[in-house]
C-alpha cells in the first residue's frame, strides 16, 4: 500500500499504531505508449541521457502550441499528449538538455522534468504494509449490534455521527446526479459496496499523462494499493444492507488512477487526472496525496516552479468547469504556516537529502494551491490527529481521519480509533491518515451539491465553511500525554490552525 514515511511514501494516509512506510518506486517502461509524435524532425541533440518526462507550460492559443510541439521535436522531445486548454504539453526526451534547452523558446512559459529518475528504472517493488484489517469477531459483534437502519459495520464507524452523517442519512442519501472523483491509486469497482455507485463513464486511467479509457484500467492491479479503494467508500459505500456507509452514499463515484504500480503521483498524471474530472462531468474531486517526487516544489526552482504551474493550471481549469477539489493537508505534523520547514525526504524517487524550504514559497501540492479546499485530520476525541499537518491560513477545514485508538478512543460500540472503509476483493480494513480526513470533506461537499445542484464551486465551498461546526484552538496540545508540546494552534473560534473553519457538519449539508 502506499504510504508516507521517512522519505514520505505518496498516498497521505498512515498504518495502523501510525508508523510511517515508505514506497519506492517508477513508472515502467512503456506505460506512456500511443505517443503522438510532433511532425517536425528533430535536430541533432544529445539522445543519450535517462529517458524523463516533462510538462512544458506555454502561452497563447492553438497556434502557440503548435509553434512550441515543432520546438520540442527539435530539442529531441516526444509529446505524449498536448492539453491545449491549459497549455500544458507532456513530454518525453532523452537530451539532457531538454528543459533548459526548450524554456528558450517563443511561447514557452514554463518547463521542468517531473521525476528525477528514468521513466525505464524500477529499483524497488515494495508496496509497504500496515493496515489494520478488521477482524471477524468485530464483523460479526458490529453485525449483531446494528438497528435496521445501519449496514452491518456501521456501528464501528465513529467518524459518521462525528459529523452527523448518520442524521443526514435519515433526511437524504445524497442524489446519483453527482459524482466525486478520486484522483488516486485506483478503485475496485468491483466491491459490493462500491458497486452500485460507481461511473465508469467518468473513470480512467491517467498514469502515463494521458487518459487511458480501456474498461477497469482504473482498478489497482494485484499488488498495487488499495489506498483509493478505500477512499473511495468513506466517500459513497452504498447504504446496501451490507459492510459500510460511505458519508454520502446515495451520490456516484468515479476512479481516476494517477500513482504508478509503486504509488508515485508524479506531475503529467495528477494534470491528467484534473483535466479527465473537469470534462467529465465530475462535481467533487479527492486528492488525498501530495505530487512526487518533490514533497514541497519550490517557485525558485527552475524545474518545480513549472510543476507547480501545471497543476495549479489544472485545477483552475477544473474549478472553472464546476468542480470542486479537495486535498489532504498531509501526515508530517508540519506547521504549514510556520517561517520555514526541513524536509528531508525529497527527490524521493532517488536521493533525498535535507533542505530548509519557505512553505510561502514551496508548495505541497495540490493541497497548498489556491482554490483547493485543504483538510486537516481529527481522531474519535475530536482533537487534531498527532500525524497531522497544521497552519493558520492553511488548513480550510477538519474532518475525521482517525488516530491512534491510544491517543483518541471512540466511544463504544467503536473499537479502533483508525478509519473503516472497503479494500480490494470485496474486503474492508482500518487506516489512518488525512487521507481518510479528505473523503470526508469530499462527501459533505456532495451531499451540499445533491441539497443546493446548481451553486457554483465558490458557494460550494462557502456553505461548507458556514456550516462547519466552531473548533477552538486545542491548546496546551499533548496528544501523547507525555508532558511535552507536540504543536501550537494559533487563531481564533472561527478560523485556527488546527481545524480552520472547523470540524465538516453532514446534517448542516443536507438542510435546504
């Protein structure tokens, strides 16, 4: 499964007793085949270097693109695909001196490699490991437990009536007219409780950068991470009489598979990803990640700067078309607010070395993107999560994604502290992280599009912060209770580092 870990592992959720894994990995050889090659012959460049991929942002129109593409044939560059709507072109090259040699050319606003190894390199298979699974004298105890009005799990899902979810449900399910779109490792559509909800229509696969519609590529494949899987059913798990009951579970759901067979969210597929919600008819997109190999891509890096343009283009374009995103803050315990931050994790898909970054500057992307709708994570006590990321005028909204069953019990007849929701092959397992805190956000934004179908993304988002229920400041905040600080919150009631505008309401959602 993907995970963060000490060199911060791609899918922003955490293993149970919350220790953190790593994957690494890249993408294999030939997954960005059916290139269209730009018509223009290339001149004699060096042809020798790693074979990387890149995201050339430009300017102007169609007549721009087709400019740069014969700029790019010429510095030995290969355009997989060309997103002419946003004036990204993705491409591959094996001259060293592709990105400084194509930034020289008219039209061409932006250019950087996206990955710091050869798109043929694969070192390591590891997948990591972690997760809690449920247990069958859980199953059945939750079984025996449940009224006629829940699935058979859901007395073990605390975080439903954390945000009142359970009251929403007796008003409105959620309506089949929205759809919510996890950009992530794949989803089993397959699963009983997936099922029923899903839209294939809207569903790819976006690895290799451009959008691959062959019938379940948006599955993970055996081996592969089932971190989308279960994102997916937090979001809408059919309210079916069976397992679990995703936060809206009367509204669609989409995959869009953007992590490589390792769990890499590299650039080319995130912008893919982004472009796919915004054209097929995607209300709510899930973005619990943050974009390899950089865990903050600084403007002041020639390469990170364009990568940070690509997406930031992506998503605007997406919100520009009636969709809402929404990210995960992410599991380092970050003051994302704070002067500076060391992050020794990055590149991850090489060699990470340490480096003071200025988060004003450098960005965890999508999270940090203006627009993007950015969750912090809370246990079964209602406190910020010990893993979670934090920063006044950062952190939009909180939601549940779980903690240490140590650090924050639920209430009876809940067990674990961590999040319950589907895996692959039909299964259900607990797992933590803002990962699961993100699908949360994602499901109450539905459940406010089924309740209100024609408001625009921004009123969207204002209703969801309006009907936020108040968390002040958590402070002294000694999660682990050993006498030490583990993190300051700064802000008021209405607005704080911790919770932003506050802990998701469900029942608020569904209230015309």
């Amino acid at each position: 499964m993907a995970h963060l870990g000490s060199r911060r592992g791609r899918a922003l959720a955490l293993p149970v007793g919350l220790a953190l894994t790593a994957s690494l990995g890249f993408l294999p050889s030939g997954a960005a085949s059916a290139a269209e090659l730009s018509d223009a012959p290339a001149a004699a460049v060096a042809t020798n270097g790693p074979k990387l991929s890149y995201v050339v942002n430009i300017a102007g129109g169609r007549w721009t693109a087709a400019s740069v593409k014969k700029a790019i044939a010429a510095a030995g560059g290969e355009v997989v695909i060309s997103y002419d709507q946003i004036g990204v072109i993705v491409v591959h090259s094996q001259n060293p001196e592709f990105a400084k040699t194509i930034r020289t050319a008219r039209g061409v606003v932006s250019a950087g490699s996206t990955r710091t190894a050869p798109l043929s390199v694969q070192t390591d298979n590891s997948v990591g490991g972690g997760t809690q699974e449920l247990s069958e004298a859980e199953a059945k105890a939750a079984a025996a437990r449940a009224t006629d009005e829940q699935d058979a799990l859901e007395p073990l899902q605390w975080d439903l009536p954390a945000i009142k979810a359970d009251k929403a449900h007796q008003r409105t399910l959620g309506s089949k007219r929205v759809t919510v779109g996890v950009i992530d490792t794949g989803v089993d559509d397959t699963h009983p409780d997936l099922a029923p909800n899903f839209d294939a229509k809207a569903s790819a696969n976006c690895v290799s950068g451009k959008p691959d519609t062959t019938a379940g590529s948006w599955r993970p494949n055996p081996g592969e991470s089932d971190h989308g899987t279960h994102v997916a059913g937090t979001i809408a798990a059919a309210k079916n009489g069976i397992g679990i009951t995703g936060v809206a579970p009367g509204v669609k759901v989409s995959g869009i598979k953007v992590s490589t067979p390792d769990g890499f969210f590299y650039t080319e597929a995130v912008v893919c990803g982004f472009v796919w919600a915004a054209e097929h008819g995607v209300d709510v997109t899930n973005n619990s990640y943050y974009t390899d190999p950089w865990m903050f891509a600084c403007k002041n890096d020639e390469d990170q700067k364009a990568l940070i343009e690509a997406v930031t283009r992506a998503t605007r374009y997406a919100e520009r078309k009636g969709t809402v995103n929404v990210a995960a803050a992410g599991n380092s315990k970050f003051d994302l607010a704070a002067d500076s931050i060391v992050d020794n994790s990055s590149p991850n898909d090489t060699t990470p070395g340490d480096r003071v970054i200025d988060p004003k500057e450098c960005f965890d992307y999508p999270a940090m993107l203006p627009g993007v709708v950015t969750v912090s994570a809370t246990g079964a006590k209602g406190l910020k999560s010990s893993y979670s990321n934090y920063g006044l005028g950062v952190i939009d909204i909180a939601a549940p994604g779980g903690d240490s069953t140590r650090f924050q019990t639920p209430d009876a007849p809940a067990v674990n502290g961590l999040i319950l929701s589907t895996t692959v092959n039909g299964g259900y397992n607990y797992k933590a992280g803002t990962s699961m805190a993100s699908p949360h956000a994602a499901g109450v934004l539905a459940l406010i599009k089924s309740t209100h179908p024609h408001a625009s993304p921004a009123a969207l988002k204002a209703m969801l912060y309006a009907q936020a229920d108040k968390r002040s400041c958590t402070n002294p905040y000694d999660i682990d209770a050993d006498g030490k600080i583990d993190a300051v919150c700064e802000g008021g009631k209405n607005k704080n580092g911790f919770y932003g505008a506050g802990l998701i309401d469900a029942l608020d959602a569904v209230r015309r």
